[in-house]
C-alpha cells in the first residue's frame, strides 16, 4: 500500500511535469488517509466525456467496495506514452492503465504491464463474453489487458449536400460501385480543378488506411495477414488491385485528396465533405454541430462482401502492482470490464460495448446511428499491430510514392509489404 507521502511527492510531480486533470477523489483520499482502505492510480488520456465518465464509475465502484479508493489521473494524449515509459518502470506509475491495444507488444516486452489473472480473467471467460476481436489482446497465451468498449468503422454522409446534390437524402450507397457514382455527384472543383468540396474523404493517416488494408483487400478476395499475423500477405493480387483501387479515386476517379481542409474530420464537420468513413467515437464530435444534418450506415459491400475493421483501447494492470493493490486493481478492471460500465460508455462516450451478448440487445443493435457500427462488429478483424505507427506508415509511403513520384502500384505495394514484414520479422524472431 502506497504511504500518504508517497502519494502526494508523486501527485505533485506529475501536476509538474504534464499537469494531468486529477479526479476529485485524489484530494479526498490523501486527506482521508486511511490504513484499511487500499489505494490505487488509474491513468488514461485526457477526452472530457471519458475522463467524467470513468469518474462516476470510481464513485460508483467505492459505493460497493468501501475499502477501495481509485484515483484517476489523466495525461494529454501526445504526452501519454513518454509519462508511461518514465514512470512505470521505476513503479511510479499507475496500478491499472488505459492503453491503446495497438500499443501492446511495445508495452509488453518493456515488462509495463503483467498478464491478467486466470482466476478472473480466465482465457475461456474472456473468449466466451467477448467479441473475438479482443483476442488481438492475446500473447504468449496470455491476456494482458481488456476494453471497456470497441469501435468499428461506418460510413457518414451528409443528407444536406447529398439533397443539393440531387441525391436522396435518405438513401446512402450500400455498394462500394454507388460509393463511388455518389461522391462523383459531390465532389465540386473551380475552374483549375481545385476541390471546392470533395466526395470522399482520402485521409490514410486517420481511417482509410484501416479500409485499405482490412476491408478493400479482403473484398478483393485477399487477406492482409497470414492466420497467425505473422506474415504479410497483401504482396498479392487482391492487394495490388485494392491499391489500384483507393489510389484511382485521387488520381482517375477525381472525388477528394487527402488533407482537404487540413483533414477529414474539419471537412466533414465544415459541410465540405460529402461522406468520410470514421469510428463511433466521432458522434460525439459531430452530435455537438447544429449545422450537421447527417447519417451513418455500414460500410458499403464489394461483390456481396462485407468486412470492417474493428480496435480499441485496452485496461491492464502494470507490472509492479502486487499484494492489495493487486487485488484492488483486479476488482476494478474487472468492474471498468462489467456490463454496468460499458453501457455508461455506450451512452456517454458513443464507443460500443466489448460483450457481444450486450452489444447485440435489440435497443443498440437498431439504433439509427450506433446500430450501424455494431452490426460492423460481427465481421470486423482487428490488425494485430505490433507497431501501429510504423504499419500505418507504409501505406502513406506508398501512396506518395504512387501519386507523387509515379511509382507503378505493384512496386509501391511490395515495398510496403517488406518494410512492414521487417517490423514483424524484428518482433517475433524470438518467439
């Protein structure tokens, strides 16, 4: 149990260093020193609605267990790695830590984090309640962390420019052939060619890269992975022709350009954009614009295929936690992982239960706007990052490539594969 001296040096270091927004509870418990209640930290990265969510849940966790005290901590995003790294190790951190689950393997080998117990989160309860996807949480046969929710990826369009545009409204594509017929009706350009408004949006460093790599290539009869995501495979056909594809609709299909606005997001939101794919978490983004008049819908289908990509951030239980804490800690994650949490999350954060079972109820399923999105889940694949930036950055790479420098597609594509397959090799080479 950590000593109420301790507690506070540490509190007044990190206020130093990146002045996180602290619970209300953490004052409360440094005055409320109290040696039978157990103490623990739980950090995440700061976004309003996550931050005041996860505090009604600790005020809702320390009804029932009177002789625990959470204390949440949060960190700005572009700050939250380099904080990790240079306090879990020397056991300063936090007990329980919300990590994005593409940042796993990087945690993992640093010894961040230790597996989830057996006696609570036994392999087969795990796999029972939760959608499979949550298995990219998996190594060494191992679970180390659990989500609160999942995302999956679904189509926005905006109903205002579609019926300026002569479109119904109502009537979004449901094939990727009317996606395309769509957002030429869209895309507005000046005399030069300049975009006025763009169709689609094109932006790899957001979401499209997931389309790129775990719906367009799948809908093309490929897979980006071998089953044990050990080897890359979009070095293929269906790669070469999902590529073909995405770079078209810059180059010969003329429907939008990346950083259209600065990116997709501003675009959209601004009216400039007639439909750009992105994740549940973006309601709430766009529910707060009273000038957007929007929908959302499943991404659209390829010769009768459906696929989406699906990710999620993760709570685990770093490495030096033990004794009490550990106990405490275990409870929490096991509370932050209850049905009671992830329908709170559902309805504050816009971000979808990680339990099938509870995500499937009738009232989620067919909601007009989270319905699409969980409907996604049930053929959604999660990439099993082992380092999310370096794999996202290859598709960059060679869609410059491409567009910028010439590159034919095919060259562009096996370039990508190797320097992705050398970030792969480099990881698994001793497991």
């Amino acid at each position: 149990m950590r000593t109420i001296k301790t507690v506070l040096i540490l509190a007044a270091v990190l206020l130093a260093v990146s002045a996180p927004v602290f619970a209300k509870g953490a004052q409360e418990s440094a005055a409320a020193a109290d040696p039978e209640v157990t103490e623990i930290v739980y950090w995440q990265y700061f976004y309003e609605t996550k931050k005041d969510t996860v505090d009604t849940l600790i005020e809702m966790f320390e009804a029932e267990n009177p002789d625990i005290r959470v204390v949440q901590q949060t960190f700005p995003y572009e700050q939250y790695n380099t904080k990790v790294a240079s306090s879990v190790p020397s056991g300063q951190g936090p007990n329980v830590i919300n990590l994005y689950y593409g940042w796993l393997p990087t945690y993992i080998d640093s010894g961040y984090l230790q597996p989830l117990p057996e006696s609570t989160f036994s392999n087969e309860r795990i796999e029972a309640e939760f959608f499979p996807l949550v298995g990219a949480a998996k190594f060494d046969g191992s679970y180390y962390a659990l989500p609160t929710a999942v995302r999956s990826l679904a189509l926005f369009w905006n109903k205002d420019l579609f019926e300026a545009a002569g479109l119904d409204p109502e009537t979004p594509p449901e094939t990727v052939e009317e996606l395309i017929e769509f957002a030429k009706i869209l895309t507005k350009t000046d005399k030069n060619g300049n975009y006025l408004q763009t169709g689609l949006t094109m932006e790899l460093r957001a979401q499209m890269h997931h389309w790129l790599r775990e719906v367009l290539i799948r809908q093309y009869g490929g897979a980006p992975y071998s089953a044990d995501s050990r080897e890359v495979t979009y070095d293929s056909q269906a790669g070469y022709d999902a590529f073909q594809f995405f770079t078209d609709l810059n180059s010969v299909e003329h429907i939008g350009m990346p950083n259209f606005m600065t990116d997709d997001v501003t675009a959209f939101s601004s009216g400039m954009m007639g439909m750009t794919m992105d994740g549940s978490f973006r309601l709430g983004t766009f529910d707060k614009l009273d000038t957007l008049n929007y929908g959302v819908t499943e991404l659209p289908s390829m010769n009768g295929v459906k696929s989406n990509f699906a990710s999620f951030w993760s709570n685990g239980i770093t490495s030096f936690t033990t004794g009490k804490e550990l106990e405490a800690s275990i409870k929490f994650l096991d509370y932050l992982t209850s049905d009671t949490a992830m329908s709170m999350w559902l309805e504050n954060v816009g971000e979808l239960p990680a339990k099938k079972a509870l995500a499937m109820k009738e009232e989620f399923k067919n909601d007009p706007k989270y319905g699409p999105f969980i409907r996604g889940l049930e053929y959604a694949t999660a990439t099993k990052f082992i380092d999310e930036n370096a794999q996202r950055m290859v598709w960059i790479d060679a869609y410059d490539q491409v567009l910028l420098n010439g590159m034919p597609v095919e060259d562009a594509v096996d370039q990508a594969a190797a320097a992705e397959q050398q970030v792969l090799d480099t990881y698994y080479k001793n497991r």
